[in-house]
C-alpha cells in the first residue's frame, strides 16, 4: 500500500508540472513573438492550385489582325485554314467589312506559307500575300502570293509542281513551257487552266520576262465551284 501511495503521488507531482509548464511556454512564445497557427485550408497548395500543371493552348492558324500579321511577319511563317473550302473573315479576327492586309516583305526575306485545303496543303516560300473580297463578304474570295525564281530552270519546276500537286492542266503547261523554251528571251503572260485536286481552285498567272532576272508566277487560290 505504501508503495503505491507513492507511486501515485510520483504521478500528481509529474501532473501538475506539465499543467504550470503550459502557461510559461505560451508566455515565452508571446514575448517572442512567435504564434502558433494551424494551416489556412482557404489556400490552394501547388497539387490543388488551378494554375498548377495548366498549360497555354494557342491556335495553330495564323490571325490577319495587327498582332497576327507582325506576327507572319517577324517568324516569316504563315498558316492559313482553308479546310472549309474557304477563308472566313471572323476566323482570322477581322471584321466583315474587312479588304485584309497585304503582306510586302521584299527585301526582308520570304514567309513560308501554307494553305490547309479540304483536301491537303498549298505551299509556297512568298514575299508577298493579298487577299481579295468585299466588304458585304463574311470570307474571303481568293488568297493570291507570289513565287518567285531566278532562272528559267527553275521557272518551269515550280509550274511542274503546281501540275503535280494541284491538278493545274499539264497539256497547257507543258505547251507554254516548250513554246517559252524556244523563244527564252521572249516575254509571255500567261494563265494556265486551274486545278481543283486540293478541293481549292488553284491558278498560276505566269509572268514571263526573258530579259529579266527574275521571273514571277501569281498563284491565286479560290474557293473551288
């Protein structure tokens, strides 16, 4: 029996040291400024914050706005939609009343240009991109750029592959390219028959300067009949 009273007493004694401690420990932090505080569960963490593991989704078309053509400009490359079968204003933020911009880069480079048709893609490496239509139109009637090349050699390949990739009429091609290769310093403008493979009417409108340096094709891409 003594032995536990002891014990017991042991006990109360431990007790009631913890109890006195708690209040000194708490004045002690409070002279410190220090304070206990329990976690804000109002404050995202990085696992549950909205931003965490977001990411940017831009589109893969290029705008006809200000921004977009600085834009064309500067990365020397354009993506145009045309998969519909033809270009919509709203598409490329501008407005209906909209004639939309000419793209002049001569003398700055070339943009690398690509059309996406119903049916494949239009590419070319162009200086110089209009765009036709009215302003009652809520699109586009024609996309028209230029290509360029240095020699005759080269002239007759680029019309060879607007044949090849676009379905222009290869009898009228190739008569315009055997009549040019008799006479190469003649001069001859020329549009060769459209082709609609793309499911886009695509034209080549040479222009033909034997006495120049450089030769020009106009192509014009139009939504197809």
């Amino acid at each position: 029996m003594t032995t536990t009273r002891k014990a017991a007493a042991g006990t109360q004694r431990r007790a009631a040291g913890v109890v006195l401690l708690l209040p000194a420990l708490a004045a002690g932090l409070a002279l410190g400024g220090c304070q206990l505080s329990a976690p804000d569960s109002a404050t995202p963490s990085s696992a549950t914050s909205p931003s965490a593991g977001s990411t940017v989704k831009t589109s893969e078309f290029s705008t006809l706005d200000a921004a977009g053509v600085e834009t064309i400009r500067s990365t020397g490359a354009a993506r145009l939609d045309m998969s519909s079968g033809t270009l919509v204003k709203e598409s490329v933020q501008v407005t209906q009343d909209s004639y939309g911009p000419e793209i002049n880069t001569r003398g700055a480079g070339k943009i690398n240009l690509t059309i996406v048709a119903p049916s494949g893609e239009i590419t070319g490496e162009t200086d110089r991109i209009r765009f036709n239509t009215t302003d009652k139109r809520p699109d586009f009637s024609e996309v028209t750029y230029f290509l360029t090349a240095s020699s005759a050699e080269e002239y007759f390949a680029l019309i060879r592959e607007g044949v090849q990739r676009y379905g222009i009429d290869e009898a009228s091609a190739e008569r315009w390219i055997s009549s040019t290769e008799s006479d190469p310093e003649g001069k001859s403008d020329f549009s060769i028959t459209s082709g609609t493979a793309t499911g886009l009417d695509v034209n080549y409108d040479l222009r033909y300067d034997g006495g120049k340096d450089t030769q020009v094709i106009i192509v014009h891409v139009r939504p197809a009949a």
